[in-house]
C-alpha cells in the first residue's frame, strides 16, 4: 500500500464523518492541490508531530 493510499483513505474517512460526500474527484482535488505555505510556521513541527496527529504532550514542551 502506497502511501497515497493512506492518505486517501483517511482523507475520505475524515470527510465521511464530517457529514460530506466524499467523490474520488472531491479526494483527488484536495490531494492534487497547490501546496500550502505556512506564513508562520511551527518550528518544531517534526518534534511535535505526535501531538498534532493525537493530541499527545508537547515533546518541545518538556520539562528539563
């Protein structure tokens, strides 16, 4: 499995449960589209991945 696929996957599933019709073009279109810039991006964005994926602790965050 690709990991396109993933995304697909759960991009449909994120649009089945937010009351949207997903179609493969709706999928296809927010896939395909152009990349998003950030005008004030996280710093510690690929330390902090787990927290924005799963709302885990903050590892930036930690207490030294």
């Amino acid at each position: 499995m690709s990991f396109g696929s993933l995304v697909r996957e759960a991009l449909q599933e994120y649009m089945t449960r937010s009351s949207m019709q997903p179609s493969a073009d709706a999928i296809d279109a927010v896939l395909l589209a152009e990349p998003f810039h950030d005008p004030d991006p996280d710093p510690h964005l690929s330390v902090d991945h787990v927290y924005y994926l799963y709302g885990a602790p903050r590892k930036s965050q930690a207490p030294r």
